[in-house]
C-alpha cells in the first residue's frame, strides 16, 4: 500500500477497549492507517497531526474544541443512537449512561465535526430525522473485514444437524432479548432425526443463561467471547447467522458471517437490506413496530430459516459474493482516508 500524499498522523479519539464494534473498528482503521503510512494517535494532546477521527462521541470536548477552531478536520463516525433503554426498564445507571452518551454524540456532531460518516444509510436517515441534516460533508461507508482471514475455506456444518449461530458483542441491558426469537425459532426447526442446535456468542450474563436453561427442546450453547482469530471457524460450521439485533446499524458479526459464506437470517430492521441481498439470506418482514418492541413475526423468521437451510449451497456463494462486493477492509479503510483528507 501507498502512503497518503498529505495524510501523515491522524488522531483516533477515544482510545476504547473490551469488546464491541467500536473496539473491533478502532483496531482494524489502526491497522490499515499504518499499512498506508500513516502515523495513530489516541491521545488529542499529543500533536501534531493533520485530521481527527472521532468514533463515535467523546468526553474530551475541551481538547476537541482547541482542534476544531484551529483549523483541524473532525470527522465523526456515527453509529445509531442508544434507544432501548426508553423502551425497557434497564435500571437508573444504565439509563443515565445511555443518555449521556446519546448527548455527547450529538453535541460533537452539532458543534464540532466537519464531515460525518454513517455506518449505513438507515443511520444517516435517522439522525437526520432525530437532529436534523447536521454538517455537510456526508459519507456513508460500511464497515469491512478481512477478506482473508475470514473466507468460506473451513470445514462445512454437518448435515445431521442444524446449527443456528448468533454472535452479538454484549447481549445485556435489552440486547437479550433477541434471544427469545433465537430460542422460538430453534424449537420451531426440530424434527424427528435432526438435531438443532443454538450456538450463542458474546458477553451474556449468567441471569440470563440461567433463564433459557432446560426452556428449549434445541440444544444451546453459550460460547461466551469468542477471540477474533476463532470467529472464522465458528462462522463456517454453521448453517446460518441469526442476527438478533433490532434496528442495528451495520453489524460486523453479518459482514463477518457473509466473508466466510455463512447465509443471514434477520428482521428487516435497521440496515439489515442494505447489508444481506436476496443472494446472501433472507430478510424478513418484523410484522410489527420494532421501535415500540412490538412482538416480532417469527412465523416469517422460521419461513426464512427453511428457504435458507434448503438453499444452502446458493446462498453460501452468494454470501461471500456479497462480502467481496462491498465489505473488503481495504475499501474501507481507503474511504475513511478519503473523508480524513477531503
């Protein structure tokens, strides 16, 4: 790779850690920064440098502030904003903090960014629709995965069972209960002979594991964080990927499941259409408001699992297809390069 002609340092603000998009975004743009030439920093006191790439919302507003009337490009990535709590009884703190970082996204976003990346267009739509157009400088840029690490090359689900696979990176404070249309839809799929099993990924609490134990006639299997470099093979022993989340905004667990030609399973909420063409899985109607948790239509959910489990070696191609299509880290990384240096 060639190193950019005027971008030589680029702060990354804040420095985030644990597990996440965030996180999991912070270390693949770091990576490609390098590969192009280009210094990282996390700390906005450590000048100089030429652009700063916000992730999201950040405390630091006074340091951000000094950067912004002196000239130094701010670029925002947007993910969606924090709404389930408005919706569930998630406790005070949880409340508070979702709030909070509700407000620091769109102060930094009124006040201080000159350009904004939205993960998908559903994001873009609904922070226009929440807070108006915002700064002009717009890009929509999706996120990317290694086409490399994650491929379609390992070994393939066995046929005397189905495997459903959710891989979400923390399934608490509301995000579990996606689990409840998992379960429904693992118990609708069992029939004489074949085995079904729900294999869960991701920070889960031991209240909720605790609540679905001995609840279903399919077997579940919570697998707990799952270290990126074994996501692959979790990936391709599966038949497809549930993706639970409501309204999401362009989740890496469905970019990573189509890179290694696992098909999508998913409410058409979000970004979701966006991101899983009819090649690559199925897309089904919600039936209700996900916005006001309106209880979801599994029946749909179950007729998308059968389209998918009778297709699968169509649909495996076309997952990784669409991977190659638009998900390729290096086109990522080169579009944030671009909007840091427009």
């Amino acid at each position: 790779m060639h190193a950019s002609k005027t971008l030589k340092r680029v702060c990354l603000t804040p420095p985030v850690s644990g597990v996440g998009g965030m996180v999991s975004f912070q270390t693949k743009m770091t990576a490609g920064l390098i590969d192009h030439g280009i210094q990282v920093t996390f700390d906005l006191a450590d000048e100089p440098y030429n652009a700063v790439l916000v992730i999201g919302g950040t405390r630091q507003l006074v340091p951000l502030r000094r950067m912004h009337r002196r000239g130094i490009p701010v670029v925002q990535r947007l993910d969606g904003m924090n709404w389930l709590h408005r919706r569930l009884h998630t406790g005070v703190r949880h409340w508070l903090r979702a709030e909070i970082g509700n407000w620091l996204l769109a102060y930094t976003r009124e006040r201080f960014a000159n350009r904004v990346v939205y993960q998908s267009r559903f994001v873009r739509d609904w922070w226009a629709r929440t807070h108006g157009a915002g700064p002009s400088g717009v890009r929509i840029i999706y996120n990317g995965v290694d086409l490399d690490l994650f491929n379609p090359n390992g070994e393939k689900p066995k046929k005397d069972h189905v495997r459903i696979l959710m891989v979400e990176g923390n399934l608490q404070g509301g995000y579990e209960m996606g689990l409840e249309s998992a379960v429904a839809l693992a118990n609708h799929l069992q029939q004489p002979g074949k085995q079904v099993e729900l294999v869960v990924a991701g920070q889960i609490g031991e209240r909720v594991k605790a609540k679905w134990h001995g609840t279903s006639s399919a077997h579940i299997h919570w697998a707990g964080v799952v270290p990126n470099n074994q996501l692959p093979a979790l990936y391709q022993s599966a038949h497809f990927l549930y993706s639970a989340d409501l309204n999401a905004a362009c989740p890496n667990s469905v970019i990573e499941a189509m890179a290694c030609g696992l098909p999508v399973l998913a409410f058409d909420t979000g970004a979701l259409k966006e991101l899983v063409s009819p090649q690559a899985g199925r897309v089904v109607s919600y039936g209700g408001n996900p916005w006001k948790l309106d209880p979801p239509n599994n029946s749909a959910l179950v007729g998308g699992a059968t389209e998918i489990l009778s297709n699968q070696h169509s649909l495996r191609l076309g997952a990784r297809a669409r991977a190659e299509e638009a998900f390729s880290l290096d086109a990522m990384v080169d579009a944030y390069i671009e909007a840091l240096n427009a």
